[in-house]
C-alpha cells in the first residue's frame, strides 16, 4: 500500500480550505471542491507536470477547472503548490479585488489556464489545448530530440457533461483520437435542483466509448491510489482520450449536507463548518489553518517542478542548437513576434473585376499560409462558402498532426471555444469560420474569448440579406448589433476586397479576438490609388470620398456612413447627390470599435459636429447606430427578418439601393 497519512492530511486540508473560503464570502460552491479534493490532490501533486515557480513554462501540463463553480478547489491548489497566490487571497475570496474571484479567470490569477464557469466551455477549451500542443509537437519534435510534451487534464462535472458543448467537442476529440487528453469526471449524481437522475440517466460511459474515448473507473474517490492509477494508465494511452469516472460525495465530510444538493452552491453554515472540522480533527473555531507539514509536503511541488523545468531547459538548448531556425520561428510565434515583411505577401487586389470579401480572405488566407506556419485553422464544415481550406495543405488530422486545415465539423460552439484554448496554447493564432447567421450558436464561446483578450480570428461570411434564395433562417440580421455588443470584441466588415487585406493585417496584429464579417456576393474592388484603404481601415472609420465643397453648393452638407457592401450603393449616392448641388461626403466605417478608440480630433475630422445631416447604411439591424446618425440623421437598416428571393431582389426591397439613398439624404431636415 502506498498510503501516506500526511496525504489524507493534505486532502483534508483542501476540503477545510475551501469550505473556509466559501463561508467567509457568504456565498459560492463548497461541496465539489469537498468531493473532488481527493483527485485534485492526486494530480497536482504525484501526476501532474508543472512548476510553481514559472507557471508559463512552455512544456507544463495544463489543467482546466471546467467546473469553474468549483474555484475554491483551485485556489487551495495553487496556493498549497507554491503558487504566487498568498493565504490572504483566499481570505478575499469573492471580494471587490481579490485574485480569488468566484469563477477562475485567465491572467487575473496566477497559474489559472483559461476562464471557466460557463459550463462545457473549460472541456471544449482543453480540447483546443490538446489540439495545440499535438501540432506543435508535430512541427517541432525531431526523432532525436522532442522538446514538446505535455498533457491536458481537465476536472469536469455532471453539468459540464450535460452541456451539449461537451457532445461536439468529445466528439471531435475522439475523432482526432487525442491522446494526450484526459478528463476526470466528478460523477457526484448532483446538480442544483437534486440528483441528477431528474434529468440525467443516460450511459456516460457508453457515450463516450461511442465518441472513441477510453473510459476508466474509480469507485471510490476517496482512493487515492485506484485515482493515482488510474491517472497512470490514462498517461500510457495511446488510442485516444481517456474520461476516468470518480465517484464522488458531494460535500463529503458534512454530516448533514454531503451527498445533497444543499452542499452545491451556498455555505455550509458556522454550526456545519464546524461540524466539518470536528470530522477531520481541525480546529473547530479556526478559519484557514493550515498544517505545517501540509505545508511542507505540499510546498514541495516547488522544488520538483523546478527540476522538471531545468531538465526541460537542457532539452530545449540542446533543440536549439541543433534546429536554430525552427527554435527561433516557435519562440517568435510564442512571443506573437510576426515575421519580417510578412505583409508583402499581401498585394492591393485589382479593380479588374467584382470579387467576394469572401473569397478575398481566400486568397488572403492562401497568400500567407507559408509564411506564418502558426496561423492555423478551418470551418465548421463550410469550407468550400466561407473560403477556408488552404488547397495546397494537409488536414489536420490523427495522419497527420502537423496539417493546417482543421475541419471542425457542424460543431459551431465547439469550434468557438477551440479556438479559445488552441490560442491560450502559445505560439498559435487560430481562425475558424461559418456563418454569420450561426454566431449565435458560438456566443458564449465569442464572450469569453474577449473576456480573456485571446488572439482568436473569427470568420462569418455569408454577412447579410444579400444572402438570398436561402431565406430568413439564413439571412443575419441582429448578429452584426451581438457582436459589437460584446465588450472587447473587434467586429470588422470589409467594404471590398482591399478593405479585407488591411482588415486581416489588424486582425493579425490585435491583442484580443477579431471578427471579420464577409460577404457572399461580389462586390467591386476599391482602388487604392483613389481611395486611403489601407490607412483608413485601421482607424475603424474614415473618409472614403470627399465633398467637392460643403459650403458652395447650394444644398445643405450631408454625411453617407456605410459598411460592407452598402458602401458601394453609398457611393453611387454621393455621386446623384453633388450632381443635384448636395455636398455628399462616404464615410466607410468598417469598423465602429476601431473607431471609437480614436482621439476625438480624429473622430470630429471625420464627422464634424456641425454637420447634423448624416445617413447611417447597413443591411442588418439598426440598434447601435443611433450615435452616428444622431437625432436628425436617418439610418436604412434591416427592422425585420429577411426574405427568400434573389439577393439583388431582397436588397433592393429593403432599399439599399442608390436611389432610396439619395430618397433618404433629400427628406433630411
């Protein structure tokens, strides 16, 4: 037996921490962390390859909390392994500026790997990990030396598995057959409303043998050694991902509330506390004591990580030395260094004829895929519409890991917050593309993905009512206003197909997600030589053509503010407009965050407050445009759902056209 009675010590320990913290808030989810201690205590400290000391170390193994509600669970860890997270931060626990807040969040707290709570998003996140680091592994590793080798393991819950986020990435997961992927499941059969058998009795392990995982089983969590085990086999693996199924005793050691829903999510209460530390021979008045030879025990993740990092580092030198060039292009990547003149590959497109912002990406995408091995990624099975698949790469697949193309599958919301973990993975700036229509199904994905200002391209062609023949269902109409909504967010929509080469440059450069937003249909190209694409669009909004004299035509000044393809109807306007004596200025305004983050002397330059005679056009939603327009100004926009006809046909029933422009510029007051 291997049984150490400092390691029952340490679970306790865990377990009082955390009940600790909850109590002292007032509020949060004490009974997982009192559960799950045991395989929580098992990895991180006999498992888990990870060094407190540097918790961005490249070749670490990454955990995911996915059952973010959990979060006191984590805090204990990381500060009983030696993580720059002091004891008064569990103190602050759910406190106004506290590194301990209620769900983890990336970069707010030392050693935290992603921002959890949304449930499913953590598991369909480590599957992005695991993704990464098998095609990093793929591109770096030589026979004779492999400096990239790490594991994901995530700590899931009932509801996590209930989420149908974790349906598609499991899926995929098992398709990809990524070994080097491991989930514990706290199969605690608890949920907020009670047992889990209200909602929740399919076969869990069959459906994930079905996705191609391998599953084991811990009857008791409280065994460390059938966990540890367990979590030994998962690591000799080689067939695929391995779900182990522990189970657990929700609030385990609460007399009166383990194994009920009462111990999910609110305080035990003083009287059970102390209960609680009657039953594992703590001090029943005494709030975050800590054994010191808990202490001492646990702190010693210290020193072997760093051990384990030191021998990493010979590794590394050693692939250095040996492979300069490849060392030097994954650090770079890793650092987001962007290769010298990596923007040469990007030529103005020529007016010759129409071209689809979509299909300008296209050759966008193609243009740069052997200069910037790093930019990875693919579609949720439109590939072919949206312009994604590089022609001359491999798949990203168990064949062939180091391929480039991934094919997501009709996976939306998975393919979301994949792209989240494969970009929380270093050197990878990942894009992945739909609809427009379907961003709805990647919201969550899409929030979290600004919250945590992650490198992420999102890529939604197919951008408006001009999609046509396809109707309402597929027609956007509101998803333009969600976007921008989210704090955060960079929306993009491209004018032309010279506006979607300086749209990919800022993309490309952007410390935070991006969604360009492209069109199905063909739209005619800008000349650069006439118009300051490539300086405007980084400014989000610009002057795109100018009056002839605002003050000398007769008429009153008026402003057209267009994106995307009704900058061109805009256009055609100004031109009727001056004909008729009215001062027209276009301003294309591809993007209004950009936008905003100008100085105000920019912003005024390019629409004066004076001039109050401004129409705003845009074939989606009006909501949000009311600060450009103003309470004289008018805005065309889409107020209701599409229609199915042919795409000219509904845009110009919605009226955008050029004449109903100039209709709407003509009745301003």
């Amino acid at each position: 037996m291997r049984r150490d009675p400092i390691d029952d010590l340490a679970v306790n320990t865990i377990r009082i921490l955390a009940a600790d913290m909850v109590e002292t808030a007032g509020s949060g989810h004490p009974g997982l962390p009192m559960g799950a201690a045991p395989m929580a205590y098992v990895l991180w400290t006999k498992v888990m390859k990870h060094n407190p000391a540097n918790p961005q170390w490249l070749n670490r193994d990454r955990f995911v909390l996915s059952a973010g509600h959990g979060s006191a669970l984590l805090y204990a860890l990381l500060h009983l392994t030696g993580y720059d997270l002091p004891l008064d931060e569990l103190r602050n626990f759910r406190q106004w500026g506290s590194r301990t807040p209620g769900h983890p969040e990336y970069r707010h707290t030392c050693g935290v790997e992603t921002t959890t709570g949304p449930l499913g998003q953590g598991f369909a996140n480590a599957v992005g990990m695991a993704i990464a680091e098998k095609y990093c592994a793929a591109r770096m590793n030589r026979q004779d030396i492999a400096p990239i080798d790490y594991r994901v393991y995530i700590l899931c819950s009932d509801g996590d598995l209930m989420e149908g986020i974790s349906s598609e990435a499991a899926s995929i997961a098992g398709h990809l057959r990524l070994q080097n992927l491991v989930c514990l499941y706290d199969d605690n059969s608890i949920s907020i409303e009670g047992s889990t058998r209200l909602a929740f009795t399919e076969n869990t392990t069959a459906r994930f043998q079905a996705y191609g995982w391998n599953v084991l089983h811990v009857e008791d969590g409280n065994d460390l050694e059938a966990i540890e085990d367990a979590l030994l086999e998962a690591k000799k693996e080689n067939s695929g991902p391995t779900l182990i199924k522990v189970m657990t005793t929700i609030g385990y050691g609460s007399p009166h509330k383990q194994g009920k829903a009462e111990a999910h999510g609110a305080p035990l209460g003083p009287d059970e506390l102390k209960l609680v530390k009657r039953h594992f021979g703590f001090p029943e008045d005494a709030f975050f004591s800590i054994p010191e030879a808990v202490r001492t025990h646990m702190g010693a993740t210290v020193t072997k990580g760093k051990k384990l990092e030191a021998s990493w580092s010979q590794l590394w030198d050693a692939y250095n030395n040996a492979h300069p060039d490849s060392a030097k292009e994954f650090a770079d990547a890793s650092l987001g260094t962007m290769p010298a003149g990596w923007q040469r590959q990007l030529s103005s497109f020529s007016t010759d004829k129409p071209l689809a912002t979509r299909n300008a990406s296209r050759e966008i995408l193609h243009a740069l895929a052997g200069s910037l091995p790093f930019l990875i990624g693919g579609s949720a099975d439109l590939a072919p519409s949206t312009g994604t698949a590089i022609s001359d790469a491999t798949d990203f697949s168990p064949d062939s890991y180091v391929g480039t193309n991934f094919r997501f599958g009709v996976r939306e919301h998975a393919m979301g917050a994949i792209l989240n973990g494969m970009a929380l993975s270093g050197p990878i700036r990942p894009y992945g593309a739909t609809f427009l229509v379907f961003a709805d199904y990647m919201k969550p994905a899409l929030r979290l993905s600004a919250i945590m200002q992650l490198p992420a391209t999102f890529i939604f062609s197919h951008d408006s009512i001009a999609v046509g023949e396809d109707g309402p269902t597929h027609q956007p109409v509101e998803q333009l206003a969600m976007l921008r909504s989210i704090p955060g967010m960079t929306v993009i929509r491209p004018a032309d197909a010279n506006e979607t080469r300086a749209a990919w440059s800022v993309a490309l450069t952007r410390n935070g997600p991006v969604s360009l937003i492209l069109s199905r249909q063909s739209l005619p190209v800008l000349d650069t030589s006439l118009y300051p694409v490539a300086d405007g669009l980084p400014r989000g909004g610009y002057i795109l053509a100018d009056w002839g004299s605002p003050s000398g035509g007769g008429g009153k000044p008026v402003i057209l503010i267009a994106t995307g393809s009704e900058v061109h109807p805009a256009l055609e306007a100004q031109e009727i407009l001056e004909d008729h004596g009215v001062p027209t200025r276009v301003v294309s305004m591809p993007s209004v965050e950009l936008f905003l983050q100008q100085s105000l002397e920019y912003r005024h330059e390019v629409l004066p407050p004076s001039i109050r005679r401004r129409v705003v056009i845009e074939a989606a939603s009006p909501f949000g445009w009311h600060r450009f327009a103003g309470d004289e100004g008018s805005i065309i926009g889409v107020e209701r759902f599409g229609a199915s006809a042919p795409g000219n046909r509904v845009q110009e029933e919605f009226g955008f056209t050029a004449t109903h422009i100039v209709e709407v510029a003509r009745n301003l007051p």
